[in-house]
C-alpha cells in the first residue's frame, strides 16, 4: 500500500506527535509499505520548499517555509500538498490533527477535493471546542464527509464523536514495549534490591516527563509535591522532573520557594535512553495533566515497570487501572494523597510495581499498524474502493 501522512509536526522537532508519526511511518515501511509523510516542519539542515528526504525508508516531503518562532505552517502550503499528493498518488491519506493543525487541515481537505481515501486521527483533547467544531462541521458538509475518523485514546474519540457526529476508531499511541521493560524484578526502596528485613526503607523515588508548559501543569506538580512532603517525614520521596520549556523558570521558582532543592531534581531535556535510565531509578510515575489525550511518556513508564499516578478521565486510563498499574485520582489534592499513600504503604508500591514489571500493556506496534490498517480499509470502503493487493 502507498501511504501518505500529512503532520504539521514531524521530526527533528521533539513531542509526542513527533516521534509517533515517525515511527509509524518507519515501521510501516519496514512492514513493505511505501510511505511518505507531508511535513511543514523545517528538516534539521532548514530543508524545505518541497525538499524530500528519505529517512529511515520514509519519503519525508519537507512542505514548511521560515516563519517567526519556527512556526509549522507555510502561505502556499496548499498548493504545495496539492501537488504532493498529485506525484505521490496515494493509496491513502493519513492525516495527524490537533486543535490547531492549519498544515493537516489543508491536507485534509486537498485529499476530500482530490477524492482520495482519508483516515484523520485526532492526538489531542477536543475540551472547549466541540461546539465550534460541531457547528462548522455542519456549514462545511465535514459531519458528512467520507472520512474514517479515529482518535488516539477513548475519551479522546469520545469529543470527535460529539464533534462530527460520526463513527470514531481508536488507534492508539504505540511503544517499543520490550525496548522498554525493565531488565529484572522490580529494585528500589523496599524491593529486591533495597534495604534489608528491618532497615528504614529509602525515599520513594518520584519522576515526571513533561514539556514544561500550562497544559502539562509542571508548576501544580510541584505544588502538590510539596503538600505530599509536608504530611511525610524528611527524606520520604525524591522527585525528577525530566523536560523543559517555557514553564522552567517558574517551575524553579516554585520549588525554591517551597523549600525542596534537597527534594526535586530539575533534569532538562533527556534522550530517550537517558529518560529509560531515569526510570530504571524510580518507583512511581506523576501525571498531573488534565487534557491528555493519551499520555506516551505514562506508557513508557508503565512499560518500564513504574507505577503510574495520574488524573481521572484522560487517555491514561487505557494502560492504567487504579490499584492494579498506578492509581487514578479526581484532583491535585488527590494526587498529593496518592503520593502519600504508596510511600506508607510499601507493600502496594511493590505489588504494583511487580505487576507492571511482569505484565506489559496492550499498546505495542503490532496492535497499532493492524488497527491503523483498519483504518485505511474503511477509508478506502468509504470512497467504494477494496484494499489493494
């Protein structure tokens, strides 16, 4: 099968949408696909104008221009993907969306003119703009459109489906899941390689991986750090907070005015197997954001055999039960409590642990190229056309 991605994001910038689009790219060309991905993002040499790179088996068309603040969008980008779309000839259209994603959008709607296959996913929380969306889905005759539509977690589905009033999949995020298991059995404060029967057992190790941004709620993390601290005796938990972003000097600030510079480690920016070594020396992982629409950096972690802590109601949910892989919890207050919780009671933080480290989630590549392929056949049954062979 041909496939064509259109991202407003893609490699070398760094985030979720990122890194997911280029993996499934890669491993669908791995898989014997031909695939291509449009990108106004600016290749790592400031390619763009058309440029076409070929990365890891991928056409990765480089459609941007220079912008202020590297913004992923281009004037003319329609043309440009228009005339993309027009070389490539695609089996299918795969569009990455956001709230914001002018660069897909256009692509999406030069694949609905070109009559083309067109499968969206929706990466992102619709909170605050169903309404608007549902509106202009009507106007523009999108509530009708033949379009297979997906979202990657189900509470995120669950506001394109009050949006255009159609069918939504699920096609969730995907991990290298044994690329992120842990190498053994659970070691740390009160496991096998922590203190012995009748030693203190040593502070819970706490770590959060986050763009350090509003929506990713650095700054309440560390507020609700402090109130943990403040009910447990000195010395009880420890956290890392792996990122950056334009929230690091505030996130500073809140932890010197707290008092935690003993307690809270201000890591920056890691590659991926340093973030793998970090988790490696942790027990639980904090997620405090409201609207996350999947969550990978959770995923990675429960993957690594952590146990994750995390808001009700977002994308989490689908690799995390409460009491079983973390614990799930209505607010700030909550999470505070929940951090308390598992620093008394050991004996939970070890059975959670143990069975994360024994039991991996259902979010591997395998699972997500079937369904991503499930998608492409609706597509395709939604224009008349049968699967290629």
């Amino acid at each position: 099968m041909l496939i064509a991605h259109v991202s407003d994001c893609y490699l070398p910038r760094t985030g979720g949408i990122e890194s997911q689009v280029s993996d499934l790219a890669a491993r669908q060309a791995a898989a014997g696909h031909e695939v291509h991905v449009l990108t106004a993002t600016l290749g790592a040499g400031g390619e763009r104008g058309g440029v076409v790179d070929v990365e890891r088996g991928v056409h990765v068309h480089r459609l941007g221009a220079r912008m202020p603040f590297d913004l992923p969008v281009n004037p003319v980008q329609a043309r440009l993907v228009d005339a993309a779309l027009a070389r490539v000839r695609p089996d299918v259209v795969h569009v990455h969306a956001g709230v914001l994603s002018p660069f897909a959008f256009d692509g999406a709607r030069v694949a609905l003119r070109r009559g083309l296959p067109l499968a969206i996913t929706w990466h992102c929380m619709l909170d605050g703009v169903v309404p608007a969306l549902r509106l202009g889905a009507r106007v523009t005759g999108w509530a009708g459109a033949p379009v297979a539509l997906s979202a990657v977690s189900g509470v995120a589905a669950s506001r394109v489906r009050d949006a255009f009033g159609a069918p939504v999949a699920v096609v969730p995020n995907g991990l290298d899941l044994a690329g992120w298991a842990p190498a053994g059995p659970p070691s740390g404060p009160s496991g096998p390689a922590g203190p012995s029967a009748g030693d203190e057992p040593g502070p819970v190790r706490l770590v959060a991986t986050m763009r350090l941004a509003p929506r990713k709620r650095a700054v309440p993390l560390v507020e609700l750090v402090a109130r943990a601290v403040d009910a447990l005796p000195p010395g009880s938990v420890r956290l890392d907070v792996i990122g950056a972003g334009p929230d690091r000097a505030r996130v500073g600030a809140r932890v010197e005015r707290h008092g935690l510079g003993s307690v809270v480690r201000l890591r920056g920016r890691l590659a991926r197997d340093e973030v793998r070594a970090a988790y490696a020396d942790a027990d639980v992982f904090l997620a405090p954001a409201e609207l996350e629409a999947f969550g990978i950096a959770a995923l990675e972690a429960r993957a690594a055999g952590l146990a994750v802590v995390a808001r009700r109601g977002t994308g989490i949910e689908e690799f995390v039960t409460d009491g079983v892989d973390g614990l799930l919890v209505a607010d700030d207050a909550a999470m505070a409590g929940a951090v308390v919780r598992l620093t008394t009671d050991r004996a939970l933080l070890d059975n959670i642990r143990a069975h994360n480290a024994a039991v991996l989630p259902d979010q591997g590549w395998d699972r997500v190229l079937r369904e991503a392929g499930e998608q492409y056949d609706r597509a395709r049954a939604l224009r008349g056309l049968v699967p290629p062979g």
